[in-house]
C-alpha cells in the first residue's frame, strides 16, 4: 500500500485565498438565486395572487 | 494519525508555492476594471432615470446589475487580450495577469461566463433590445477596439470611444425599448468627450505607450498634433454638452450648468495646446485630464438630480 499522498499539497496561504474565493462564490449565486426569485415575482405582478386553488 | 511521511509533505508544499500563485478574491473584482465599471453604471443610471418611461425599481437594478457585469466583462476580456502590451507599461504593469496572480485562460473564461450571462440576464429580465445593445457594446470593446484598432491606428480611442458612450443609451433603452434623440446626444456627449480625455493623459504617458508599441496619437504624430485636435474635439464637445438643454431634454439648471463647464473645459484645452513642451505642459495636460472626468461626472450628476430638484 502506498501512504504517499497524491498531488499537490497546498499552503496556509493557498488555502486561504481558496476558501476566500469559494465564500465570494457561494455570495453570489446566493445573491443570484435571490434576484432571480425577486425579479420573476416582479414580473409576474398581481397575477402572482389570481390563480385556480 | 496521519501516515505521510513529513519530508513528502514538505517538498509537496515546496512545489506548491513554487507553481501559479492562487489569486485572492480581489484580483477577480481588479479585472472587472471597477473605476471604469462606476462611471459606466453612473452614466447607464442617468439614462434610465431620464427615460420618459418608468421601470419597476427591481428590474431597474436589475438593468443596472447586467450592464455593470458586461462592463466588467468588456474589462476581464480587454486584459486578457492586452496582457502582453500591460505588462510593459507602467500604469498596467501590476494588473492580475502580467503580475502572474491570474493565468490569461481563466480570465479569458471569467470573460466570456460574465459576458454572457450579463446580456442573457438583461435579456430575458429587461429586454431584448437592451441586451442586443449590451453585447454589441462589449463586441464593440473587446474586439472592435481592444483586438483591432489600439494596436493598429491613432484613431483607436476616438472609433473605441463609442463602446464607452453606449451604456447612457442601454440605460435609456432597458426603460422605453427604444433608442430617443435624447439617448443619442448622451451617446454623443461622452464619445466626443472621450478623445480629449484619453490624450490628455496619453501626453502625459507618451513614453509607456510608445515602449508597449500602441499607436497613441502623441506617439505617432507628435504632442503639438495631439494639442491640435484635443482643442478641436473640446470645441465640439462644449456645445454638445449643453445641447440636451436647447432641445429642451433638460432644464436651465443643466443648461447653465454644461455652458460654464464647456467654456472651463475648452479653456483647460487651449491652455494645453498654448503650453507647449516642458513642465507648464505636463501641469496643463495633467490639468485638463483631472477636470475632464470632473466634467462629465458633474454633467451627468446634474441631469440624474434635476428631476429630483423640480
């Protein structure tokens, strides 16, 4: 069995900066998912409320 | 319990830091050219608000938001293509891809994914003649100006100048669907706005853009030539800049306010072009760069509240 571990092994540094840019990912797809769920109520309007039950 | 073996981990960590540097958050937002991204949002923001047509506040952020990301877009491919010319300039030099923090291909792709989302966002949320305007201004940037004109003609920011002039008119446009006269003259103020501007500071930064290779007016036809036509592009500009006024898109507030700041902008102009060489000449040419981004802001600052002033 080889204990060696595979590829590269990252710095403190790296690691941080990737974590950082993970966290701005993660913002804006939040960000995303909550315009788009704003804008289509937006531009469904009162219709939204005028539906079959 | 970790097994690895302490001298493995080491000489891993070694070769880690020795390859690509990992870039910071940053260096992502550095190349969406945010100072450039401001202006544009400002003056996109002025075009909707002057629009004769009223967008929900949210679809008018949202608007906002496209045009911001496809001006960010146009910035991430322009460094892309120009990373070989930036890294011999002083000015640019730092930039995320010749200072290494970002491989060229993944701003290439950081690009084309803004770029594309931006125009299909506005398009499906705002309209699609709005977001046709988007792309062709990006295309514009990027390939007009940025592949084909900086490199080849002295001409490239007075054609290229039109990409910066577009977001007034998709402003406008995401609010009415149409294209006004009234858009058009904002379109008009900033391209002709844009040569004095940009030679202005080419005189200053003459050598960079000789040492890159890019055709600067200053560099190919010499500093009095570029002295010449910045004082005849600021004697178009001036009464431009007042027009919106005397066709009635705006009020005396404007009107007074863009004659005074026309007739200080031509006066910074022929103050370049009396000065000649030496060191009044850089304070000149220094002088009217500073004023004229202080022109257009103050311009379009007072048609964004002279609706709110009555």
């Amino acid at each position: 069995m080889n204990d060696k571990p595979e590829g590269i092994v990252l710095t403190e540094e790296q690691r941080r900066r990737r974590r950082a840019r993970s966290i701005a990912i993660a913002l804006v797809l939040a960000g995303l998912a909550i315009l788009f769920y704003v804008v289509t109520i937006v531009k469904i309007g009162p219709q939204i409320l005028n539906r079959p039950l | 319990m970790s097994l690895v073996n302490d001298s493995v981990l080491a000489e891993r960590t070694v070769r880690a830091a020795e390859g690509a540097d990992f870039a910071e958050v940053r260096d992502y937002f550095e190349l969406l050219k945010p100072r450039v991204m401001s202006l544009v949002v400002f003056t996109a923001l002025v075009g909707l608000v002057r629009a004769p047509a009223e967008l929900h506040p949210v679809l008018a952020f949202t608007a906002l938001l496209c045009i911001a990301v496809g001006a960010g877009a146009s910035g991430a491919l322009n460094m892309w293509w120009d990373a070989d010319i930036d890294a011999r300039m002083s000015r640019t030099a730092n930039r995320p891809i010749p200072a290494g923090r970002i491989e060229p291909g993944e701003a290439l792709s950081f690009g084309l994914v803004l770029a594309s989302g931006s125009v299909l966002m506005l398009g499906l949320f705002v309209g699609l003649f709005a977001a046709a305007l988007l792309a062709f201004t990006i295309f514009f940037y990027v390939v007009i100006y940025s592949m084909w004109l900086k490199r080849w003609t002295p001409q490239n920011i007075v054609i290229g100048g039109a990409a910066g002039a577009f977001p007034p008119m998709i402003g406008w446009t995401a609010a009415t669907g149409t294209v006004g006269i009234e858009s058009l003259l904002l379109f008009l103020i900033i391209f002709f706005w844009t040569p004095p501007h940009f030679w202005a500071l080419a005189l200053l930064k003459k050598d960079d853009y000789a040492r890159a290779g890019v055709p600067m007016l200053p560099v190919v036809a010499g500093d009095g030539e570029t002295r010449r036509q910045i004082v005849l592009y600021s004697l178009i500009l001036a009464p431009l800049g007042v027009a919106p006024a005397l066709f009635g898109y705006a009020g005396t507030t404007y009107g007074v306010a863009s004659a005074l700041l026309g007739g200080a902008f031509l006066l910074s102009a022929f103050d370049v072009w009396r000065r000649g060489e030496g060191k009044a000449a850089v304070a000149a040419a220094r002088r009217l760069f500073g004023f004229s981004i202080l022109y257009l802001f103050l311009l379009f600052a007072i048609l964004l509240a002279e609706p709110l002033i009555g």
